[in-house]
C-alpha cells in the first residue's frame, strides 16, 4: 500500500506536456528565470545556436529541461509548424516501434533481440537467402548495425572501435530489385556480429519484420503506439523519392515530425518509455539504447542510437544518448542531467513539402536561400559533418549546465 501511495505521488509530481492543441510545453523565456528554476545560463544556449546555424541551410534549437522548454529559436525554414524529413533520425523512432513489438508480439520472438530474423516466419520475401551467413544475423544485431551487412557510400567497415576495413560504394543493381528486396539482398561485407557499418539497410530489413508480424506499416504502427499516447501533431514519414512514392515506410529514416514533438518523444525516452501513467515503450528496451551493448562490440551504437557510455563524445555526460540525421539534424537524451535536446535542420529539399505530403504553411523570408557553409580557408569549405555538428551541439548545451 505504501509503495502503491508513493508512485501515485510520484506521477502527480511528474509533468508531462499537453498536445500543442492544448497548451503544449510549459516554458519560461526570461535568463534569469530559467537560470533560477533549470540551472542553465541561455548565454550559452545561444552560442549553441550559433555554432548550429552554421551546421546546415535550415533549422533550429530546442532544450528542455526538468520539463521546462527553456529554449527555442529557428533559423531560415526552421519553424515550429515546419514537418522537414529527418533522414536518418527516423531509425530512432524505428527502433522504439521494434521495442514495442517484442514486449506486444513476446511469444513470437522468443529469444527476444537475439532471434535470428532471416527466416520465413520473419522475413519469407528474403528466401532462398543469397548468402548462406545472413541465416544467423539477429534483429539485435541488425538495429545497432553489427549484421555485417555493407555500409551505404564509402562508410568503413569497424572492428573493435577502428576503422579496419575500407568499403567501397556498391554498384546500384541492374534491373532495380525494389525497396524491400535492394536492403535484403545488400551484401555482406563480414560474417554478422563481427564488425560494425553505418547501413540503412538493417534498419529498414527489421520494419519488414515489423511489418510482417505485426500486419502494419511502421508509419501506422507508430502512430498508434507512439503518436497517439504523445499527442503528436500533424506528420508523416517522406515516403516520395524524386517522382517515385516508395511502397512502404522506408526503415532507414525520414520522419517528418513538428519540432515540439520530437522533444515529445525524446522526453519519453528520459523517462524510461513512459508518458504520464502509460508505459509507451518498454523501459528496459529504453536502458538498452543508452550504453553500450552486446550486439555491437565494434562501435558506441545501440538500438540506432549512438551513446557515449565510452565517453568519446568529451564534453558530455557518458550517459547521453542521441541519433543525428543527414541535413545536421539530431534527437539528444542525457538522463543525468534530466535534458532533452532537439537539433533541428536540413536543406531545401528536406523542407518540401511534395516529400513528406503534408501542407507546409508559415512563414520564411528567404533569408537562407543562398545560403552555404562559411570557408575557414582555402583548403576548406567549413562546413560541419553531420555527426561533428550534432556531437559538438551536445557538448555545447551540456556546458550550459551551471
């Protein structure tokens, strides 16, 4: 009874926002008020946001602490009403809905992260198997990009934290093998488990399994168990390619969720899955996506999510975890000092909204058309790597921290 009694006090003491329909985030604007009630000198933000205005053509920066949205500034298309596709952010939100499957559907995965997918229960459009290995790869394995399977572009082949392997681009097929087939046929560059490679086709290889055992797109599935409970707002998941609308959600990325609702899920997330009195996502798959884990001895990536338990990301917590996206986007949980953090981002392209479908109606002053990373010299462009940009923004916010 006693026990019961404290984790009644313990949810009502909690704060979790409304629906931007309904209020949305509490938020305090004044420095000295924010400096007061969440220890975090906004000098400092803005510097972060100066540093981020310079990582890419649009965007914007979002904190939260202790549940008090204490900054909030965009620049070009950057926009709280904006939905920009979010490249590979998504595999973020791909893994939270693989979390959620395993704790709903647990009699089919019985071996949990460690089931072996490459099977006609899980994955019948990959058989016969083109090579005989994939048979032994796990959705574990597959969701911290460890199944061996080959990297996209030029990205290196990891083992045991070095870039040991040199991998080179693959040739696109001739005919095209289609959505599905190009990321199960991806070919593997080492056996699964033996190495690390930054692939979009794992992720997209564990939404088929998704899709298959739970009789739902990604997109659907996440809505439901995800955008519903956290009153997301309107979104979608860019789905069209050029001239082409892809047949299913594409697992790699591009979720198109306003601003604030990515601090919706992120702030999720730092509460260990739950959002008010409901579990959303399982809290022990939440802990798994934030330190370093058994299915990836070869780099800091867990479940889509890059931690710093090894501290290779200097000045910040070792408990952070987040996901960047191409464009310089990036989601950032730091559990221990109880922030979340929004980097937004993202070119031209990113914020059309013949991509992701949805209308896109605010305004923007043309300010960042011409826009193009300042050069620091002549052997240099200066622009900031996506991954460099989204590292040095966490540092940056986490210094902010008084």
């Amino acid at each position: 009874m006693q026990l019961l009694l404290a984790c009644s006090l313990l949810f009502a003491d909690e704060y979790f926002p409304p629906p931007d329909s309904g209020g949305g985030w509490r938020t305090l604007k004044d420095a000295a008020a924010i400096r007061k009630t969440t220890g975090v000198d906004v000098k400092k933000l803005d510097q972060a946001f100066e540093y981020a205005s310079r990582s890419s053509q649009h965007g914007g920066l979002l904190v939260v602490r202790h549940g008090w949205l204490i900054y909030e500034r965009y620049y070009g298309r950057g926009h709280r009403e904006a939905n920009p596709a979010s490249a590979s952010v998504g595999k973020a939100y791909v893994s939270a809905a693989l979390g959620i499957l395993l704790a709903e559907k647990a009699p089919a995965f019985p071996e949990g992260l460690d089931t072996r997918v490459f099977t006609s229960k899980y994955l019948p459009e990959a058989l016969p198997l083109d090579d005989p290995r994939k048979a032994e790869i796990t959705l574990g394995q597959l969701l911290s990009m460890s199944a061996g399977l080959h990297g996209e572009g030029a990205n290196p082949g990891f083992v045991n934290g070095e870039p040991a392997v040199k991998l080179t681009a693959l040739p696109r097929p001739d005919p095209p093998l289609g959505q599905d087939l190009s990321a199960l046929r991806t070919p593997l560059w080492t056996a699964p488990g033996a190495g690390y490679s930054y692939a979009s086709a794992s992720p997209h290889v564990a939404s088929i399994v998704l899709r298959n055992i739970a009789g739902m797109e990604l997109h659907d599935y996440l809505n439901v168990k995800v955008g519903q409970p956290l009153g997301w707002g309107p979104w979608a998941w860019a789905r069209r390619r050029g001239d082409t609308e892809l047949p299913h959600t594409p697992g790699g990325g591009d979720i198109a969720l306003r601003s604030t609702d990515h601090l919706r899920f992120a702030y999720a997330l730092l509460h260990q899955g739950r959002w008010q009195k409901q579990q959303v996502i399982p809290a022990a798959y939440v802990e798994l996506c934030g330190k370093a884990t058994k299915w990836n001895a070869h780099a800091p990536m867990s479940l889509m999510f890059e931690n710093n338990a090894d501290g290779h990301v200097a000045g910040a917590p070792r408990d952070a975890f987040f996901k960047s996206g191409g464009g310089g986007f990036g989601l950032i949980v730091i559990p221990s000092l109880d922030m979340v953090i929004y980097k937004m981002a993202g070119d031209d392209g990113q914020y059309n909204p013949a991509r992701t479908g949805l209308k896109q109606d605010y305004p923007y002053d043309g300010s960042r058309d011409r826009w193009k990373p300042a050069a620091r010299s002549q052997f240099s462009d200066g622009s900031i790597g996506v991954d460099d940009g989204v590292r040095r923004v966490l540092e940056m916010v986490a210094a902010a921290v008084i």
